[in-house]
C-alpha cells in the first residue's frame, strides 16, 4: 500500500487508468505477478507475488519512480499539485501472517472506501 503526498485524492479517472497500465508494465518488466490492484483516489493497494531475490523495498522503490515519474510527466497538473507525486512511505506484508484469502478480502473491501 502506497499514497500520493499528503494524501491527495488525485488518483482518479485518466490517471487511475493510466497508473494500473503502468504497474501492469512495470510487474512484467519485474517478473512479479499482480494479483490485486486497487486504485483509491488517495492510496494504492497492490499485492503482488514475487520472485524472493527480489527485495520488498526495492520492488517498491521500482513501481513508485517508475509510475512517478511517467504519470507526472502525462499528467501536467500533478506537477502544479504535489512537490513529488508519491509520499515516502509504504507498506508491505507478506502472506504467512495471514491467509491469501483475507488479504483479498480486505482489499476487495476497502474498494470504494476513501
């Protein structure tokens, strides 16, 4: 799960759209399957799987800049709006804690939530 700095909504329409091609483009070019990809106007929530030589941070780093800077660079208004599109933080969990079923669920769930 990841937000836009100080939690702008502005993860909606065109740049929702264009924000699930660019991580359907960067998973490919990763390796990593997309299991779940939610966009809320003001946070993202992706679980994906993994080859595990590849690093939770660094998968997060490569989606982050990756759709950072192509969506600002479409989107013209992002630049006026946001210093960076993408705040610094994030969260990963591992599936282990608990089950594939209730990450879907709660991600299922939190669709149309904001």
């Amino acid at each position: 799960m990841f937000c836009p700095k100080y939690r702008k909504p502005v993860l909606q329409g065109p740049v929702a759209d264009r924000l699930k091609m660019l991580v359907a483009v960067k998973a490919h070019e990763l390796g990593i399957t997309v299991h779940m990809l939610e966009v809320m106007p003001d946070h993202v929530h992706l679980f994906v799987e993994s080859d595990p030589s590849l690093a939770p941070a660094k998968l997060a780093a490569q989606v982050k800049g990756y759709t950072s800077r192509v969506l600002r660079q479409e989107f013209r208004h992002l630049r006026s709006q946001l210093p960076s599109l993408w705040s610094r933080s994030y969260y990963i969990g591992s599936v282990g804690h608990v089950s594939e079923a209730t990450v879907r669920r709660y991600i299922a769930s939190q669709k149309g939530r904001s």
